[in-house]
C-alpha cells in the first residue's frame, strides 16, 4: 500500500541524518560546534551534510542548525511568540497566513463518531513526504487522517489503526486520492527553497486541502485556534487556551494538540511551553524541531 520509490528511500535515510545530527547536537550544544565538527561525527562530508539539510528543511545548514539547540525554544519563545486574538482580527496581516488559509476545517459530527464511521468512505494510502512516510486518509469532505509512519510501526499496523477508529467506514486503497495532501506538503517545502522568507506569490501555488476533523468541540476549537498561528510564530498552551475561551485548562489544550489528526496540515508543532522548552509531539521532537527551524529561519527576521 505504499508508494514507495528511490525518492522516498532519500527521505527515510535524510531524516535519520537529521536525527542523529539533532542527537549529537544536544550532547555538544556547549561548544557550538562547527557544521563539519557534526558531518564527521556522522561520518559525512560537509558537503554531503549541507546537501541533506537542505533537502529536509529547505534551508542551509548554518541558518538551521541555530535552532536545533535546546535554547531555540526559548529564543522562539521570547521573539516570535504571537496572541492569537490579534492574529484573527488582523486577518492577513501576516504573509505567513497565506499558507494556513489553504487548510479548511470541517468537523466531524458526534453522530458521525458514534457510529463509527457508517456510510463513510475512506481512501488511504501510504506516501512518501518531505518529513517521512506518512499513511494519509481522505473522504469526499477532507483528509481525515495524516500520521507518519516511522519504525518499529508498520504500514499494517498504522492501518489498523485507522480501522480501529472507523470500525464502520469503507476503506479504499487509492493513492490517486491522497496524492493531493502530499502534494501540499511538497509545495511548502519547495516554496522554503524558492525565496528568503517566503513570498505571497509562492505561498500562493500551495494546493489547498480540507480537513474532516473527528474529535470533541475543544479539541476541534483548538485545532481551529492553531490554523490562526502564522507560519512565522509560535504560541503557547495557556495561549491557546485563553484563545478558546478555556484560561484554565492548558492541561485540556495540551492533550487536544497531541491529538492533532492531520500532522503538519494544522500546526501544533508552533506549541510551545510558557517556560520556553520546546515540550512534546506526536510525531517526534525531530521533526517538530525540523518544522520549527524551517519555519524560524525562512522568517524576514532570520534570513541573514
């Protein structure tokens, strides 16, 4: 159920590269090492490191290396962060938003859940992605489903799971049908690569997607909320939590981000802990650490 390809073989094994770079990093994040103190730590040229970084966040190694320390989240924290109820009442303001106004929301109604999916069909498939494998899943109202699939998780098991949680539904192997979701990841990173800080022009040739969200109405509130951050900041869990009207529940909110359903497509990733760590995700800190540092250095503020 894959399509798996010479391509997606590259993205698997760069994104082992960046993990084991971020690794190293942590354990060495005193010295600030050079980009070819870490290529031969890897047993890689500098060349071939500047080559792979490239290809994963779109941007040089020395721009996205500086946010790969622990301290990234906390600078992130103190420039970029962002009030959400400004961000929705200037609207476009920000050239960032272009990105996110591709992604619409949809929610899936409780009677829908209740009977798990019943006269719902979904087509899935497994793709290769700028971030990874992912298996994708979509219905005729948006894509349900976008998790990435990394080992010891298989593609078997990674669609049980799907069944598991649409016991009723009709599922469909069709890679035609998801094949736009990866194309919409695939645009953000190629307009990462096109121009510093990104540009209203590339931003829009992003394909948009729609989103058929399935959870409770704060989940589905929050997931919203996160749809309003720019691509250039970043918020907190008490943010978004005042954002929908829930002040006292960053606990709630929290628990809602990690069950984002779409990876990537809303961007819990930009959620980070008021004591400026850059706190869990779902998918792994590499590739929230990989978006982040994507994003951090395509900012006007950062391209230096």
């Amino acid at each position: 159920m894959s399509d798996r390809s010479a391509a997606s073989e590259r993205w698997l094994r760069d994104y082992g590269r960046v993990a084991a770079a971020i690794a190293w990093l942590d354990a060495h994040r005193t010295q600030q090492p050079a980009v070819a103190e870490v290529a031969a730590a890897l047993h890689l040229s500098p060349g071939h490191l500047h080559r792979t970084f490239t290809r994963f966040a779109g941007v040089p190694p020395h721009r996205f290396l500086r946010w790969l320390t622990v301290g990234a989240a906390k600078e992130l924290l103190r420039e970029r962060a962002t009030v959400l109820d400004t961000v929705a009442a200037t609207g476009l303001s920000s050239p960032g938003r272009l990105h996110d106004l591709t992604v619409t929301l949809d929610a899936v109604t409780p009677g829908e859940i209740g009977r798990g999916g019943a006269g719902l069909t979904v087509r899935y498939a497994v793709h290769a992605t700028p971030l990874g494998e992912a298996l994708v899943a979509t219905t005729d109202r948006g894509v349900l489903c976008l998790r990435f699939v990394d080992p010891p998780d298989s593609h078997a098991t990674a669609l049980v799971d799907l069944a598991g949680e649409w016991p009723a539904a009709h599922l469909i192997e069709d890679p035609s049908a998801t094949r736009a979701v990866v194309d919409h990841l695939a645009a953000l990173f190629r307009d990462g690569q096109t121009g510093e800080g990104g540009s209203a022009a590339a931003a829009t040739s992003v394909p948009p997607v729609s989103v058929l969200a399935a959870g409770t109405n704060l989940q589905v509130k929050v997931w919203e909320a996160l749809l309003r951050v720019p691509e250039d900041r970043v918020v907190t869990y008490s943010g978004v939590a005042r954002a929908v009207g829930r002040p006292g529940a960053a606990r709630a909110v929290a628990n809602a981000v990690g069950r984002n359903p779409v990876a990537a497509l809303i961007p819990c990733h930009r959620v980070l802990r008021s004591t400026g760590e850059l706190g869990g995700y779902r998918w792994g800190t590499t590739r929230k650490r990989a978006l982040l540092a994507r994003e951090a250095a395509r900012s006007p503020a950062h391209t230096a």
